[in-house]
C-alpha cells in the first residue's frame, strides 16, 4: 500500500475519530505504546489493549479499503478451490461446538464468500455481510445460492421470505475486529442477530503472541491505520463476556492470531 497517498488522504479528512478512552474497557488511564508515521497508539493500563488515537475517519478507510482489495480481479481471489478447502475445515471445527447440524449461518465480514459458500454446501442458509462493494461482488458472481448484505452489522436487520426477524445458530467473524473503532458495539450486534445458544467463532491477531516479531513493523499484523486495535486472548475473552458471549473454547494458535469459540449464553 502506498503510505504516501494515505497521509494526504488523513490529511484532508476532516473526521478524524478521538479515541481518549479504551475501546475494549472504557478506561481512561493509558501510556503511549508506539508511534508508526503519523499514527499514534496507545496501551491501556487495565486490559492492555493497543489502540490507535484519533484513528482514522470514513474518508480514510475508504481509500485503505479501496487500495486492499483493487486487486481483486488479477490475484486475490484467485486461489478459489483452496480457500473453499481451508473454509470447510475450519467450518467443521466450529460445528463441533455447535449442537445444531444446520440452520442459519452468518459471515461478518464475508470477504470473497468462501466460508458461507462452504456453509452453504454442508446445509446451512449461509448470509454473509461485508462493507466492500468488491468482495461482496465476487461472492454473488461465484456463490449466487447465498445472501449478502453490503453494509455493517449496526444496518443489518435480516428478514426471511416472509418479513420475520432472522437469527442465526452459528457466525463467523475472522480478522475483522481489529478494523472495527467501537467493538463492544459490534460484538453486541453479532450477540444480538444469534439465537440463545448461537456460537460465534472470532479470530483476530494477537500482539502478545510469543512467536510476533519483536519489531512491530515486522509483523503482518501490525498495520496501523488500517488495523485499529491490537488484541491478546486475555482483553479479548473480557470484551466478549462483556459484550453478552460466554467463552466455550480458545483455540491454539501457532501464528500470531487469537481464536475463540464463543457462545450467546441459552438464557
Ligand atoms: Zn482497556
């Protein structure tokens, strides 16, 4: 990505967002963590989370979001059978924990629709959900027997042939968090659209990770403006409880990445 053309972009965006309190925690107390270019982060003193202030406005992402995915058409997708591969089997590791063997199936943030398409083929009615006009093209073009929303979850209310409500008894939200400013608002958004008893399977990188670069700008996970936040497994699973989930399971993970299975508790 072009940092360059970035900062000229933050430098006419008006709607820079301040973020003086914790995202995760609403703390105020904070120490300076990092400064990368014009970009300042801070570390929480009460749950640790890394976080950027101000992050960036809508105008902003809209470039950063552009610049990821205009190379859609001549590579990023193109590895099609393997990514619908690497989807079914981490599919069957969340179905472990769900008790049902079909129902609804929600991808926030569903990319190029790899994982509802793989959804899907093992018999649930898979949405998926994704801001990016592009992505979420190439989903209906090459998996047109799903539904997908264009938008965020805050203006997804999705209805079935009949007008009902829909719920879902299993979501999927990988490697989306950390792009999200308020991600107590949008963990109750997920909590909200699963039925009692829906699983959620949240994946997102894991800045305390023993085997993350020591050189932060040697790491893929660190990529401030476009990753908002830097999580660990300990104030992530508090955002979670805090946000309506109990934690079924914390998956091992051999990268730098946290993965839990959560649950929108029966009652
Ligand atoms: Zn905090």
């Amino acid at each position: 990505m072009d940092m360059n053309s970035d900062e000229r972009v933050v430098a006419s965006d008006a709607s820079l967002i301040r973020s003086p309190t914790c995202p995760a925690c609403d703390a105020a107390e904070r120490r300076p963590y990092y400064r990368h270019e014009t970009w300042e982060l801070f570390s929480c003193e009460v749950c640790r989370l890394i976080y950027l202030d101000p992050m960036p406005g809508p105008a902003t992402l809209a470039t950063i979001y552009h610049d990821a995915y205009n190379g859609a058409q001549t590579g990023y997708f193109t590895k099609t059978s393997s990514k619908l591969r690497r989807s079914s089997k981490r599919l069957r590791i969340i179905r472990r924990f769900s008790k049902t063997s079909g129902g609804n199936f929600l991808d926030v943030g569903c990319n190029g629709g790899f994982m509802v398409e793989a959804a899907r083929r093992v018999g649930y009615t898979a949405w998926g959900i994704d801001p990016d006009l592009v992505s979420l093209e190439y989903a209906r073009a090459h998996f047109p027997d799903s539904r997908y929303f264009h938008g965020v979850i805050d203006e997804f209310d999705p209805r079935d042939s009949v007008g009902a409500a829909v719920r879902f008894d299993m979501a999927y939200c990988s490697e989306v968090i950390e792009h999200v400013p308020q991600p107590q608002a949008f963990l109750r958004d997920i909590n909200r659209l699963l039925k009692p008893g829906g699983v959620l399977y949240l994946t997102t990188p894991d800045i305390s990770h023993w085997r993350r670069p020591r050189r932060l700008e040697n790491w893929d996970g660190f990529c401030p403006p476009s990753h908002l936040l830097y999580f660990s497994p300990e104030n992530l699973i508090a955002l979670a409880r805090r946000s309506g989930f109990e934690l079924l399971s914390r998956r091992p993970a051999w990268k730098p990445g946290v993965k839990l299975v959560l649950q929108r508790p029966q009652r």
